[in-house]
C-alpha cells in the first residue's frame, strides 16, 4: 500500500484496525493461556444388568360397594358405626317393615282364598267326570268345570309369585353388607328417611384386604413387560413414604395406549392384612421384568442433553473431548442404559456443562506436567 493511500485512510479506521488487531492478539493470548477444564471421568461399562422400571402410583381398593336402599323407608336401627370392619353378610341398617309385612300378610291371605277355590273347583271336577260317566251330565259341563279349576290353578301361581313379592320387599328392610371390607362415612341416623333413588350412598364399604395399585409406564417398556410375564419373571414392588416395601403381582395390563401420554396403565394386587396401603394413597412402584444382557451402562449424569438430542463427551488420548450422540434408553438406580456406545470408552462424568468439542481437560486430582503446566499458564494469564 502506497504512502498516498495511507494518507486517504481516514483516522478512524486506521484506529478500527488497530483495535481488532489488538483484539485478536489478545485473544488467541487468552486461548493459549486458558488452563485446561477439571473433569470426573468414568469408563463406560457393558454388565447384565436386571431390568427395573420405576413407576408413581396410587391405591385403589380391589372392591367398593355404595350401600344403597331398594325402597323408601325410615331407618328404624344402625347395626354398625362408621370406620368398622364389617363381614359379609352382617346386618348394617333395619328399615320400618310396617308396610311391606302388611302386603305380605295380604298376599299371604290371597294365596290362602285361591288355594280353597281351587280344592273346591277340583272336587266339583270330580263329581262332574262321574256324573258324565252315568249319563247324569254332559261333556260340555264337564269341560266347564275343567276350565275354572285351570283358571283358578294360574292364579295359585299368581299368588304365590305375590308372596314371594312381598317377601322380597320385607327383605329389603334388611340391608346387609355384601362384602368384607371397611365401611366408611355414615350421614344417616336413625329415624332419617333411606330414599330409593337418593343421590348419596348410605354407607361405602371398601375392600382392604387385598388392595390394587395403579400405575403407568412408557409405551416402550410395554413389549419388556410383557415378555417377561409370560415368561413368569415379572414381580411388582410397592412402597409408602418411609414404609416397608411390599411384594405384590402383575394383574392387569390395559389393551391400549393413552395416545395423549405415550403411556399405558397397569394394576398390581397386594396383599393388605396390616393395612399398610389405603384407597387413595401414593405409592412408590417399581416392576422387575427380568434381565438385559450385555447392557451399556455408565451413570446417568455422564448424558448430557443438546440441541440435537443427548450425547457425551468422549476423553481422548490427548486429553480432549469430542461429543458422541447416545440413546438413552432408560434410568435405573442413577444408571443410565444407553445405545451408541461400544463398552470401554472414557467418557466426562461431572464437570462438562460448560466444554466444547475440543476443549483439552485434565481430571480431578491429576498432578503431573498438565496440572503444573496449567497452574503456570494461570499465573501468567494474571
């Protein structure tokens, strides 16, 4: 460049180009005088390694029954009270049977009518096949008598189906417990008014003994799941807040997935005599479906997730890293189990959120020639 041509450079930009001069001498200064980052690295793994899925829950009871009455009538006794365990078959409510045993008596009464008619229409019967057979009477008379004892033999059945009625009606005034369970909240007293068709239970008994827990797991999990119950080593695992885990087994699998959460829903049935669990109650799950030979696994802290998808910086022999896209295919015990690696590799495990491919690291506690040559690069660079 000419002395002329300098001299039409504006000031300024001779200024501009001085500074991005500087700057870029500064720069590569601060590169050569960065330290290397200080890593926790981990060999990447291949184990068998047992197939556990872990899952939130909650506890429903295996049986709920609302207690509700078969007609309209006062509550005349209480057999029990709320929060009892009650059996099978025991009595819970006595409802005024007064009209109920009045129309059983008239039905009684009417059965008692037809039944004489009937006798009286078979003996008349009788006398007319004999009168017909000395040529006293006709057949057509005969006939006759025939018909009104059939009459009154249908509504024999009648009345009988009547009093069979109104036995069922009185029974109603009896309400029993049709299962073993816990019964709950009672709004009712005596003397209150039991509705038929009242929007309110009069009791719920809820079976405790034994409970279902219901949880979700992933769509993908499902073909392992399945896999493994027919082959008899699928077993569920529950547990409460600080409590004692409880085995328990596999009884339900949806027949579909929920397309809104990619999940499917599952139940497993627990026993319950020590009423560890409770309707309503959230549950820690985790299912065991059998084993995943030759896994790759290394921890779960070591993935590290990007725009691209996940991945982890790989160590190499110069002590610098490079990314490597993995598939995580699940987390188990803080493992986590992945595809994309062969086994072997050095790989980050703490301290890479802020490296770039390329970023030359030492590891935590190295001494040596990179740990004193950074440590003098550091004071230089103040």
């Amino acid at each position: 460049m000419t002395k002329q041509t300098l001299a039409l450079i504006p000031a300024s930009l001779m200024l501009a180009f001085s500074l991005t001069a500087c700057q870029k001498s500064d720069g590569a200064a601060d590169r050569k005088a960065r330290p290397p980052a200080t890593v926790s690295t981990v060999i990447v793994e291949r184990r068998d390694l047992p197939v556990v899925l872990a899952a939130e829950g909650h506890v429903t009871a295996a049986n709920t029954v609302e207690i509700r009455p078969q007609l309209t009538s006062a509550i005349r006794s209480i057999h029990f009270r709320e929060g009892d365990l009650v059996s099978a078959g025991q009595l819970l409510f006595t409802l005024d049977a007064a009209d109920e045993e009045a129309a059983l008596a008239r039905a009684q009464a009417q059965l008692k009518q037809v039944e004489a008619q009937l006798r009286e229409a078979e003996r008349n019967l009788a006398r007319s096949k004999e009168l017909a057979t000395a040529r006293f009477l006709s057949d057509s008379a005969v006939d006759t008598a025939a018909s009104k004892a059939d009459t009154l033999r249908a509504q024999l059945a009648a009345a009988r189906a009547d009093v069979d009625a109104a036995r069922v009606q009185l029974g109603f005034t009896r309400i029993t417990s049709p299962i073993s369970g816990k019964a709950g909240r009672v709004d009712v007293h005596t003397g209150s008014l039991a509705q038929q068709n009242a929007a309110t239970a009069l009791v719920t008994i809820s079976q405790l003994d034994p409970v279902l827990v219901e949880f979700s797991l992933p769509e993908r999990e499902l073909a392992t799941v399945m896999q493994a119950r027919k082959e008899g080593k699928v077993g569920v695992t529950a547990s409460t807040a600080g409590g004692v885990p409880s085995q328990g087994e596999l009884s339900f699998i949806d027949n579909s997935v929920d397309p809104a959460t990619g999940t499917i829903r599952l139940k497993a049935r627990f026993a319950n005599a020590e009423q560890a669990f409770w309707p309503g109650q959230f549950v820690r799950v985790s299912v065991s479906a059998g084993l995943t030979p030759n896994a790759v696994v290394l921890p779960a802290e070591a993935v590290q997730t990007g725009p691209d998808g996940r991945f982890v910086y790989l160590v190499g022999a110069d002590k610098t890293v490079s990314a490597k896209p993995v598939t995580l295919l699940r987390l188990q015990d803080r493992l986590a189990v992945i595809e994309g690696l062969a086994g072997g590799e050095k790989v980050v495990r703490d301290g890479g959120q802020n490296l770039r491919p390329g970023a030359e690291v030492q590891e935590a506690g190295a001494t040596g020639k990179n740990a004193s040559g950074a440590s003098q690069s550091a004071r230089a660079a103040r």
